[in-house]
C-alpha cells in the first residue's frame, strides 16, 4: 500500500476513537474522513486507492460500530430503533460483499448513521425532547430523503461527486 493511503486508513482506525469521548462531534469527524478519504490522497499526491471500495466499507464498520456501542447504553425507542439500523445496514453490506450487486447498497442504506447523529445531537443539545412513535416516524422519513439519494447517486448510478467537482471548477488538477 503506498503512503497515502496508508495515512488515510490509519487515520479511519485511530479517528473513531473519538466517537467514545464525544459520540456526536467524534461521529461526525469520522464520517467526514470516510467522505473526505479519496480526496486527500488526490489533493496531497500520495497515492491512489487501487480497489479501495472493499476496504471502505470495513472502515465504515468499524466506525459505525464504535457508534452502535455507544448506542446500547441509550433506552427505549431510541435504543430500538437503533438496533435494526445497525443490523439492517450490515445485513445490506454483507449481502453486497457475497453478490457484489450495487443496487443492496440502495436497498439497505445507512440510516443507523443518520440516526444515530440525530439522536447523539439531541443527548448532547436537546435533552428535554421526547420521542414517541409518530415522532420517529416522521424523524426517519425526513432523514431518508437526503441518504436515500446519496446512496442511490454513490451506489446505484456511481457517480463520483468529487471528480465531477474537479472538472467543473479546475480545482486541484
């Protein structure tokens, strides 16, 4: 593995950690180096990721489990729900990894990310909201719009968000 890309899997192993400490700044730090891995190889030069997309979804897990654990100490619906995003995503993943069809990738997005930071926003911000039924309801439709189509723009029709900005602007060439 060249330089590069070993800085930036190192990076994705020890940043997680922070999820333990600060489960909502440390989720979102992680997540911003897992959409921020590629570029960093681009914009310092250090290499390039040769079939990197195998390995990207085990870093992924791997943060994604740090935020999981972190999960189980909360109670109720909450907790709950938790639960089966997480299990629901890594059923998808696994199927993805067996059968290497995209399109599971769509079907069974990550919504345990997105929850999981709404839910750590509101320990760490708004502790006085409640959630019942209806609530998550409407709490997960609205977080499914924008993941679902990020998902189907990166796994289903593959785009790739980070060139198409290169061409568009000649940044970083």
């Amino acid at each position: 593995m060249e330089m590069g890309p070993l800085i930036v899997v190192i990076l994705r192993l020890i940043v997680p950690l922070m999820i333990f400490r600060w489960p909502f700044w440390g989720t979102v730090v992680a997540l911003l180096l897992d959409g921020g891995d590629v570029i960093l190889i681009d914009v310092f030069k250090m290499g390039d990721f040769a079939d990197y997309s195998r390995l990207d979804k085990a870093l992924d897990i791997y943060y994604l489990t740090f935020a999981f654990i972190i999960s189980l100490k909360w109670h109720g619906l909450a907790k709950k729900t938790s639960v089966f995003l997480f299990f629901y995503r890594l059923l998808g993943v696994v199927l993805f990894e067996i059968t290497h069809a995209r399109i599971l990738l769509f079907i069974f997005p990550n919504m345990f990310e997105n929850w999981f930071l709404f839910w750590a926003a509101r320990n760490r911000y708004f502790k006085k909201f409640q959630l019942t039924v209806k609530k998550l309801a409407l709490i997960l439709f609205l977080l499914l719009i924008p993941k679902m189509a990020q998902e189907y723009l990166l796994h289903f029709t593959e785009a790739t968000p980070w060139n198409w900005f290169q061409e568009k602007t000649g940044l970083l060439k």
